[in-house]
C-alpha cells in the first residue's frame, strides 16, 4: 500500500513536466530559440571580424588572386597567380600544353595508321586488278562470261595476296644492303631499344646498306616485323643526337604503318618507276607531305627538334657516287621512302613540295 506523501509528490512531477511540455510549443519558446540563434550568429561574425583585417572584406571576394570567395595568396611576392576567369577558359599549365601536344600526336597516329591499312588494300587492289581483267576476259572469250568472272575473282584475290606477303623481299632487294650483324652496332641499338619503348613499337630488325651517302629509311619485313634501313654514311657523319632525331622519325614510320605501305608502294609502283625512270607514281603511292608530318612527330617525341634538324641540314650537300643506290633506276623506284629524298636533285626540288628535305629543315628550324 503507497504512503499518501508519495502519491502527492508522483502528481506534483506530473504537473511539472505538462507546463514544460506546454511552455517548450508556445510562443515563448519559439522567441527564446530566435533570441538564441540570432545571439549565435552575431557571436559567430563577430569572431570573423576580429580576424579579419579591416577594409579588406569585400574587396577579398572579387580578387583576382584568389578568385571568387577568397582563396590562397601567392607566396612569391611580385608574381601574380591566375586563376579561372569569369566566362573563360583556365590557363594550361605549360606540362599539360605538352601532354597535349603528345595526345594529338597519338591521334594523327592512330588516324594515319588506319589510313594506310585501306591504302595497302587499295595498292594491292590496284596492282591485281590488270591481271585479273585480262584473264577473265580471255577465259569469258573462250569458255563463258560467268566462268571468267569467277576466274577472275580468283585471279585477283591471289595476286593481291602475293603483293602482300611477296612485297617486303622486293622492295628490300630493290633498296639493297644486308642485315647488319647481332651485336656489330651496339651503341645504335641501344638507341634503337630505348626509342623502341618511348615509341611503344617493337624493335625493328636493323639493315644496313654500305654506301657513303647518309640516309635511312623503314620496312615492313616478312611476318610483319619491320626493318630499319640505314647507311654506313649515316653512321660515320651524325652524332648521336642526331641520330636520334633520324631513328625517331623513320619508328615513327613504324608506328603509323608507313613501312608496311613503303614496301608495298616500292613493290608495285616502284617497279613502274624502275622501268620508266619516273619516281612521281612511287610519291603518289606512298602518300605525299608524309616525311613533313613524320618530322613534326619524331620531333616531339624525342623533344629536342634541332637534333632532326640538324641531320637534314647535314646531308643537304651529298652527291651518290656512280654505283650508288641513291641514283638512277633504284633510285627511282625507292627514292619517297627515304629520310632524304632530294639525294642529287636538290636543285630540282619542285616549290611548295612538303617532302623536299630543304622545307622540313627550314619548318623544323621555326620549333
């Protein structure tokens, strides 16, 4: 049985905590919480103003220094720091200037590189079609139209196959040399080696044609492995920055597939231009302002242009000797895959041609 003196203290407990209850919703309440934030507020700017020094406050919220809001100083007294302007572009750092330089190489790469995979179906194409015509004709004549179209198709798909796969061994024959010894250019394949991963290609097999004049050029070998062609003349006239510059520019044929095309081109029109004397249909073939474009590419990837530019401008006075490969009918069937091609015709180099060594050295000289 409860004492009756509890009980008055349990009901007093009860009245009081109705009348907070109460007290907590009303009117009061709501001023007293106001009263309060607004006491917080003015606290809370009050301390920002003390820290603040005086006159600076709105001025800081439109500085150029910090942008908008206010942010970090400079810490090299005198040299102003940009940062993002209204309605405008932020400035690129001089790093991200060159890692976009190097994306748009990449891309001209890859575009370059699909472009010469349709150009080495359309110079097969192109050099299968005669042959595939004639047969079919002939065949249509005696046995049926239907009978030598089917011959024909079968002609044509066999030797641009040919052209394909045989490609490579003609135009290395038609370029001359041998495979340079394992280990007889150590110091050019160490070079080549490193150039190879900067580059992100395979290394090349090296070949190396004995003749005076220095010059160098790129294949595409047998199962797809290319060849770097270079002369005894080369390696006895550059230094080794500038042949840096040269082993960049033809791995960067490389890179693009313009070996797997200089092989074919040399194989097809090449033989053209051998019987005839007339280089204009191996140009054509390979692609003009092809070399100009390489140059500005291996430029930036080794980044140090006066090393390319330097080696051009050295090989700008070499005269081939009678027998050389850098004269008459060879010369005409590989003369536009080579690093320079104006061997001996320099003063025949027609105005405005992108390729003539002349226009890359003075181009790479404005770097």
């Amino acid at each position: 049985m409860s004492e009756p003196g509890g009980e008055r203290q349990s009901a007093r407990n009860a009245g009081s905590r109705r009348r907070q209850q109460r007290a907590g919703s009303g009117p009061r309440a709501v001023r007293t919480a106001a009263a309060q934030a607004g006491a917080s507020s003015k606290g809370t700017a009050s301390s920002k103003g003390t820290s603040a020094p005086k006159g600076t406050g709105k001025r800081n919220a439109a500085s150029p220094v910090g942008g908008q809001g206010g942010g970090k100083a400079s810490r090299h007294p005198g040299r102003r720091v940009e940062g993002p302007r209204a309605g405008g572009p932020s400035p690129v750092p001089r790093e991200d200037a060159s890692l976009s330089a190097h994306h748009l190489v990449d891309a001209q790469n890859e575009d370059r590189r699909r472009a010469n995979a349709v150009r080495l179906r359309l110079l097969a194409a192109a050099a299968a079609v005669p042959p595939a015509v004639v047969v079919g004709v002939a065949i249509g004549i005696v046995v049926g139209v239907v009978f030598g179209a089917v011959v024909a198709l079968a002609v044509f798909v066999g030797v641009a196959a040919g052209v394909l796969s045989a490609s490579p061994d003609v135009a290395l024959r038609l370029v001359g040399g041998a495979p340079a010894p394992s280990g007889a250019l150590p110091a050019l394949e160490n070079q080549v080696e490193g150039l190879c991963s900067t580059l992100g290609v395979a290394r090349p097999r090296l070949w190396l044609v004995d003749d005076p004049v220095a010059n160098a050029c790129a294949l595409t070998g047998r199962r797809g492995r290319s060849v770097l062609v270079i002369t005894s003349g080369l390696l006895s006239r550059v230094g080794l920055i500038e042949m840096e510059g040269v082993l960049a520019h033809e791995l960067v044929h490389v890179k693009r597939r313009d070996a797997a095309v200089s092989a074919v081109g040399v194989a097809t029109a090449g033989l053209v231009a051998w019987a005839s004397g007339r280089d204009g249909l191996v140009h054509l073939a390979v692609g003009r302002g092809r070399e100009y474009e390489t140059d500005q590419a291996a430029a930036l990837a080794v980044r140090y242009p006066p090393g390319l530019h330097d080696a051009l401008e050295s090989m700008g006075s070499q005269v081939p000797e009678e027998a050389s490969p850098f004269r008459g009918r060879r010369w005409a069937a590989t003369r536009w895959i080579w690093i320079d091609p104006m061997v001996g015709a320099r003063e025949r180099a027609p105005a405005g041609e992108l390729d003539a060594t002349k226009t890359r050295v003075d181009a790479l000289a404005q770097w």
